[in-house]
C-alpha cells in the first residue's frame, strides 16, 4: 500500500510538472514572439530546431539507464555515467561548433554563424548536468524533477524577456535556450544528495552503450517524424513564414500534447493488463481511440475556426499572416495527435518497435514533401502534403496493430470517425475554398455537436456496464 501510494504521488507529480512546463514553454515563446516580430522569432525557431536536432540524435537516455540498471545505486556506474556525458557532449558541441557556417548557410542565416556557435556552448553544458534526480527515482522521489523541470523554464522566460527588451530580434530566444541547460545544470547539482564526479567502469560503459544505442538512433526518427517538417520548411522559406508557422503549431500542440499527457497516463494502465486481441482488449480500445479521436476532431475545428483570432490577440497584428494556413496546421496537429495515441496502445503492450515504425515511415515522406519545396510550392501546399503523410503512417499504424495485436481495422475506423469528421468540416477553410464562412461556422457547429455526443455515448456507456 505504501508503494503504491508513493508511485500515484510521484506519478502525479511528474504529470504537474510536465503541465506546468509546457505551459511556462508556451508563456514564454508568447512573450517572445510578441516583443520580437515573426522574422526574428523565426530564426529563434531555426536555432531551437538545430539545437533539438542535435540533442535527440545525440541522445542515449543516460538517465533512465540508471533508473532501470540493477546498479544504478553504485557511485562507480553514476560517474561512468557522467564521463559518457562528457564525451558525448564535447563530441556533439565540436561537430556543432565547426559545421555552424554550413548550417547557417542551409538556413539563409550566413550573418548569424556566432548564433549557432552559441548552440554549441548549450550543447556542452549538458555534461555538467547531475544525474542524481534521476536516480533517486528509484524509490519514487519525483520532487528533484520538478524542481529542476520549473526552474530552467522561469530562469528561461526571465533571461529572454530581459534580453529581449534590450535587443528586440532573436538574440533573446538564443539567450533563452542557452539559459535552459545553464539552469539545468546548476539546479541539478544544488538537490543532488551525492557530489559531482567522474569515472570509468569498462564493463557498465559496455553495458550502457547497450542499452542507449538505439534510444540514440530512434531519438532520431522520433525527431524526424515530430520537427522533421518544420526543419524542412525552414530551410525553404523565409524566416517570417517560419515565425507565423511556429506560431501556429505552438498554440495547436500545446493542448495536443496535454491531451497526448492524459491520454497515456489513463490507457496505459487500462490496455496493458489485457490479453492482445481478446474480446475487452478490443472494447477498450475502440473506447479509449473513440475518447482520443474526439479530442482531436474538436481541436482540428476549434483551431481553424478560432486560432487565427487568438493569435493575433496573444501574439499581435503583425502575425495576421497566420490565417492562410492555420486550417492545415490543425489537420497535422489532429491527425498526428490520433497516430501517436495508436503507437502508444502498442507500447502499452511491450511493443515500442510500431512507433519506431511509424517515425521511420513518417521520416520517409519528408523525401516526397521535399519534391513540393524543390518545386517552389506555396507553404500551405507543402502543409497538406504534411496532413496526407500523418494519414498514411496513421494507416501504417493501424495495419502494424491488425498484424501483432489483432486488433480490427474496422474497430480503428470505427474509433477515428471524429477527427476524419472534424478534418472534413474544416476542408474549406485549409483550402481557402471562397465558401461563405457562415457555412463554414454552421457545418462546424454540427460537428461539434456529432463529436460532443459521441463522446457521450463512449463514457455514458462505460459508466453503465459499470454500474
């Protein structure tokens, strides 16, 4: 009782403060975004990217390696730990530092090289980072977490806010970004019960190397298939347009990945204690991709009908551009939103290898949708070829769960009848149709309407087999 008791704290904890991160994330870019304009807060967008790329494809998840280790209580594998940082730190912060003309160059931003070797001196600063809130997550101790999480995200907006009022252009989301690991590292070593060192255990290193391999090359689909896009854009079109982007993916994933957050802290437990393929296996998960298909189908309709407006109050006038492709941004958002909760079912049951899959297919279509910019096709064209990648991973998704876990491709058309419901509504505004928007605004509504009531229908009917 008492573990348990420890294990629901922790684990609502951590929830806490992924919320309250995400959040002070969004506070901050808002802030940014509006005391900087869209062109600089694109090339702030440009160097978060650079910098995101190369944590994920750099990371080994040292970490949960001594969470899950059998030794991960011993000194000796905590600093072989800590010197695999070091090394894996000072190789990604050197190939970041040399290759910032090329970069740069890639992106159109040839006068701000010094930018990108400023990431570098971000990426070293990692290995600096205490690994101790991990460990002490052995026994439930989730508090270290949260307080390093909340404290890089206050130092992050205060550093960028004040830089920002100084400087008005994308030095301050620069500043912001080097202040996160900064923060992260000091923070890291004022709650760590053991001091800072280094070593070396030839053995736990191979053991190590074993397990953080792969995370490292899936860490690389995974960003791939989630930034892949925005990466691509980047290098294509003007810093402006990579702003407003920003902008709208930013104010669309927020509640997207809360959704994402809750959604897996509910099904994960729900799913994996039944049999793949029995007959509440699959009622489970025709419930449980019904809820998450309605959060979609209403955040696809109420973004493009009301994100345009929020925008522009949040962010400002100068960010009015957004409205020629926020339709298709929230078809991405949905869609990925319902493809994401289909790999997590399957993770749910000790299977990670379909949402390795998916990133992979998804890393794929960045090849194609590469064709639409060699072409010179407007942004919004280049989003809907992004909307038709995520539905057809999402039906690589849905073949991959038929095959290993048995589930029924007509129970996943059943489940995702809201968003495809929402994604229909919305067509006329993603593809700027001149259909009259009071039209629009009424074919929504019954939407909302169909998609409020299936909701209801799933949890009326849930609570009643229950009683």
């Amino acid at each position: 009782m008492v573990e348990k008791s420890r294990l629901l704290s922790g684990a609502a904890v951590i929830l806490l403060c992924q919320i309250c991160g995400y959040g002070l994330s969004f506070i901050r870019n808002m802030i940014l975004a509006r005391l900087i304009g869209p062109e600089d807060f694109g090339t702030g967008a440009i160097l978060a990217l650079v910098l995101s790329a190369f944590e994920f494809s750099s990371d080994l998840g040292f970490g949960r390696y001594l969470v899950v280790s059998q030794n991960g209580e011993e000194p000796g594998l905590q600093k072989t730990i800590h010197s695999l940082m070091l090394v894996r730190s000072l190789v990604a912060s050197l190939v970041l530092y040399l290759s910032a003309g090329p970069i740069a160059g890639l992106f159109a931003l040839e006068g701000s090289i010094w930018a990108f070797r400023w990431l570098a001196f971000a990426v070293f600063v990692t290995s600096l980072v205490h690994t101790d809130y991990w460990r002490v997550q052995r026994d439930f101790r989730f508090i270290p977490q949260a307080i390093i999480g909340i404290s890089e995200q206050v130092v992050s907006i205060v550093v960028g806010v004040t830089v920002a009022f100084f400087t008005r252009d994308f030095t301050a989301v620069l500043a912001s970004l080097v202040a996160l690991p900064l923060t992260r590292a000091i923070t890291s070593n004022l709650v760590a019960e053991r001091s800072f060192g280094f070593g070396w255990n030839r053995k736990e290193a191979r053991n190590f190397l074993n397990f953080g391999i792969p995370i490292c090359v899936a860490g690389v689909f995974v960003f791939g298939g989630m930034s892949g896009d925005r990466l691509l854009i980047s290098t294509a079109y003007p810093s402006k347009f990579v702003g407003m982007l920003t902008v709208c993916y930013t104010l669309l994933q927020t509640p997207a990945t809360a959704i994402e957050i809750l959604y897996v802290r509910i099904q994960t437990p729900l799913l994996a204690k039944m049999p793949p393929g029995s007959q509440l296996f699959i009622k489970l998960y025709e419930k449980c991709t019904g809820l998450l298909s309605c959060a979609a189908g209403c955040l696809v309709i109420l973004g493009a009908l009301f994100s345009e407006y929020l925008i522009v109050g949040l962010y400002g006038t100068e960010y009015n551009g957004c409205a020629d492709f926020i339709g298709w941004v929230s078809t991405v958002c949905a869609i990925r939103l319902v493809r994401v909760g289909l790999s997590q079912i399957a993770i749910s049951k000790g299977d990670t290898l379909t949402a390795l899959i998916a990133n992979v297919a998804r890393c794929a279509g960045l090849a194609g949708l590469s064709i639409f910019v060699l072409k010179g096709f407007s942004l919004d064209v280049f989003l809907a070829g992004s909307a038709m990648c995520e539905g057809l991973v999402f039906l690589i998704t849905a073949l991959r769960l038929f095959q290993v876990h048995g589930v029924p491709l007509r129970s996943t058309v059943r489940g995702s009848v809201p968003v495809v419901l929402g994604t229909l509504t919305t067509l006329p505004i993603s593809l700027n149709s001149g259909i009259a928007f009071i039209y629009v605004y009424l074919a929504a509504l019954v939407s909302l309407s169909l998609i409020i009531y299936w909701t209801y229908r799933i949890v009326s009917v849930e609570l009643n087999t229950q009683t």
